[in-house]
C-alpha cells in the first residue's frame, strides 16, 4: 500500500499499488491514477462494450466515453462503497444504454427523411402509416427516463426483457412494469389523438 496520493516515487512501481489505493487516488484527482486506471480496466471496458455494440469503432468510442465521464465525476465516486473496476463498470452500462438510445434517435430521423424523399406517397394508407410511425416517435420521446430507454430497447433493438433488465441493471420485474405502463400511457394518448383527428 502507497503512503501517498503521489505519483508513486522511483522505487515503487505502479503494478505493485492495490486497485483501493488506486481508487482513493482517482478520486483525488492525480493524473497518474487516471493513466493507470486507464491502463487496467479500459480492456474490460473494451470489452463489455463491444459484446454489446458488436463493433470495435462503437466500443473504442463508449470507452473513451466512460474514462472521461468517470474523471469528470470522479467526486461522485466512494472508493469505501465500490471498486473503480465496478464504477467503471456501472459507468459503462449507462454509456453503452446512451449509445444505442443515441443510434435509434438516429434511425427514427434517418427514416422519416428517407419517407419524406420517398416521393409521393401511392395511396392514403401508406400516408396513415408514415404519419403513424411519426406519431408513435413522438409519443415515444415524451416517457419520462428510464421508461423511454426502455421501450426503444424493446422495440427497436428487440431486446427481451431480461436482456433489458441486465443492460440497465434493473430488476426483471421493475422493467416488465415499465413496459406494461408505458404501452398504457401511450395507447392513452394515440386514443385521444385519433379522436381529436
């Protein structure tokens, strides 16, 4: 264990500093802590996020994202509560549930300006569907967190709601609830838009 939060002297060596000292030196805000958390956890960070993006450029991006929102926030982190790897760790869920809200944003648009560029629509039911699918983005943008991140990982990433459960770290239950209230809320209100039509 290392007396001080300083960057280790010449007889000491990094490796040889345990993970709670490199904890309490993070939180203090020393470079070299980030430098060598960077330097342990960013592979297991790497790798979290990269089985669930499926792609190694996403992963190297929410990596990035993770050591540099954990810096920035590092006063949040108690290193008597939980381990950085498991901080980090946390910090990692959040970005990687960020990332695929961020790429369905990112579809809806997508889709909607391929409609609008589509030309002219054929017949009025295909006008219903367009304005349907517009809608329901709307409607899907006005739940309230984590209700919304919820629904578009079911919906459009078809994620089951265990899988939801452990992206999230939420319980099973908790999740099916947030989805059962959510479709009522949203029935609710596409009800009374098709009555106010």
């Amino acid at each position: 264990m290392v007396a001080s939060l300083r960057t280790p002297g010449v007889g000491a060596s990094l490796a040889e500093i345990d993970d709670a000292t490199l904890g309490v030196a993070f939180c203090a805000g020393e470079e070299w802590a980030l430098e060598e958390a960077y330097a342990r956890w960013s592979p297991i960070v790497f790798a979290v996020a990269a089985r669930a993006c499926g792609n190694t450029h996403d992963a190297e991006d929410i990596t990035q994202l993770v050591f540099v929102s954990g810096w920035r926030s590092r006063e949040r982190f108690d290193p008597a509560k939980a381990s950085p790897a498991a901080w980090l760790l946390g910090i990692t869920k959040h970005k990687i549930a960020d990332h695929w809200a961020a790429k369905t944003r990112d579809q809806r648009r997508l889709q909607a300006v391929q409609a609008a560029s589509d030309g002219v629509v054929a017949s009025e039911e295909g006008v219903d569907q367009v304005a349907d699918r517009v809608l329901l983005a709307d409607e899907l943008a006005q739940l309230d967190q984590p209700q919304r991140k919820i629904m578009e990982l079911a919906f459009y990433h078809d994620l089951t709601h265990s899988q939801i459960a452990s992206l999230l770290s939420l319980p099973l239950g908790t999740v099916k609830s947030h989805i059962r209230r959510s479709l009522g809320r949203l029935r609710q209100r596409l009800e009374v838009d098709g009555a106010n039509a």
